[in-house]
C-alpha cells in the first residue's frame, strides 16, 4: 500500500487532486497553493476554498467525520505540455467529481491552470458548468 501511494505521488495528476483536495476541504490555506497555479485557477481556489466543498459533512451516524481521499485520478493530453485530469474524491459514502488542468512551465514545473468541481451531492448541475 505504502508503495503504491509513493509511485501515485510521482504522478504530477495525483500530486495536484491530493494538494488541491487538503485547499478544498479547508485543511490547507489556499495560499498554499500560491506557487503552483497559474493564472485564473488561484482565483478560483481563492473562491472555493472558504466554502471548503470537499469537506467531510458536518454529520455522520457513527458521530466520526470520514476523511476525504483522492480515489481513482486519470488524465487526458490534447497537446504536449498539457495534462486535463479528473479526479473522483471520496468522503465516506459521498463521491465528488474534480476537474483540473495543469501545464508545464519553461522552468520544468506543473502548474494548476483551472480548476472545477462537480455538483454537491443532490444538487443538480447548472446548464453550462459548475460556474467555478
């Protein structure tokens, strides 16, 4: 397990959806994020974050909050130098969708360039996107 979760982190797809979870659900200030977003998706975070809309819910019946974690993170590369990934967050028994774009940088760096999550749980979408 413990292997598994180091050859993920190597992944720049994984290593973005577990940093952009820890902003999301209010464990990270977003500031954190400063040097790793580019553009409008520091923005967005700046937005997001105070919401904290991966938070484990406030309830649960064993009176314990499930952690949330990353689940299954795949990507998509329209063009060199460009990483489109999605992400499933699972919190107990919830499922969040997170979309993410990242870019490689001229100094050899990702950098997060836009950022969306998917409705909450019973919420039905918005037509046209999340307005994230």
């Amino acid at each position: 397990m413990a292997r598994r979760r180091r050859e993920r982190e190597l992944l720049a797809r994984y290593w973005f959806a577990d940093r952009l979870l820890l902003t999301l659900s209010g464990q990270r200030p977003v500031h954190w994020m400063l040097g790793h977003t580019a553009g409008p998706a520091y923005e967005q975070l700046v937005r997001l974050a105070p919401r904290a809309p991966l938070a484990p819910p406030r309830t649960s019946v064993r009176g314990t909050r499930p952690v949330p974690v990353v689940g299954r993170c795949d990507e998509y590369r329209p063009r060199p130098g460009v990483i489109e990934a999605y992400a499933r967050v699972l919190t107990g028994d919830r499922v969040r969708a997170l979309a993410f774009r990242l870019e490689h940088g001229r100094d050899g760096r990702w950098r997060c360039s836009a950022v969306e999550l998917g409705p909450e749980p019973g919420v039905p979408a918005a037509r046209g996107g999340t307005g994230a």
